[in-house]
C-alpha cells in the first residue's frame, strides 16, 4: 500500500488534482520586445558573459540568473541591473534564453 492509497483511506472525499507543479516550474518571465544583450568579456584574464538590458522587474532577472546559474552549474551575480556568468558560455545562455522567449543579441566577439 503506497502513500496515495493511505492517504484516500483517511481522506476519501478528497478529489485528487492534476498535476500542477510541472506547471509551476517553468518561471514565466515578463518578456520584452528589445533584445537582450549578451556580451562576452575577459576581467582580470578569466572569461565572462554579461547580461544586460532587461526593462522587466528585477526580481524576475534575479530569478533568470539564479536558472541560468544552476543550468550551467557555475558561479555568478546580478548587479547594476545586469547578469554576470563566469565563463565563456554565450551560446548556451542564447539558446536558453529563446526557448523562454527572449530575444537575444550577441554583442561582442
């Protein structure tokens, strides 16, 4: 007997709902008709991606950061209303970034 099957025995009028939580994952993100620039650049010679541009609400491109971040399982921040990634890794931000529905310019190199 699973947990599903304890739980109707205690609760038997209880409807059981869909899944809503695969939906809840996906952020939805206030996406904006100009681009956002990526660019790539080298500080103190180790290699970066910035993020810049955005015109949606800062929580929501610290929540972008913070996917991005995990997805590429490296370190970086947000400040002055920009990402910052270490490394070199513009053409897995830009494909990431399109498939939420962003546009994306690549600045630089």
């Amino acid at each position: 007997m699973d947990l599903r099957d304890q739980l109707k025995n205690l609760f038997p009028d209880h409807e059981e709902k869909e899944d809503t939580k695969k939906d809840q994952t996906k952020s939805k993100f206030w996406v904006q008709d100009a681009p956002i620039l990526c660019k790539y650049e080298k500080r103190k010679g180790k290699p970066i991606t910035i993020l810049e541009g955005y015109t949606g609400a800062d929580a929501d491109f610290k929540q972008l950061a913070k996917e991005l971040k995990s997805l590429l399982s490296v370190g970086g921040s947000f400040k002055n209303e920009k990402i910052i990634i270490q490394g070199d890794y513009r053409h897995k931000i830009m494909a990431f970034l399109k498939e939420k529905g962003f546009t994306v310019k690549r600045v630089g190199g």
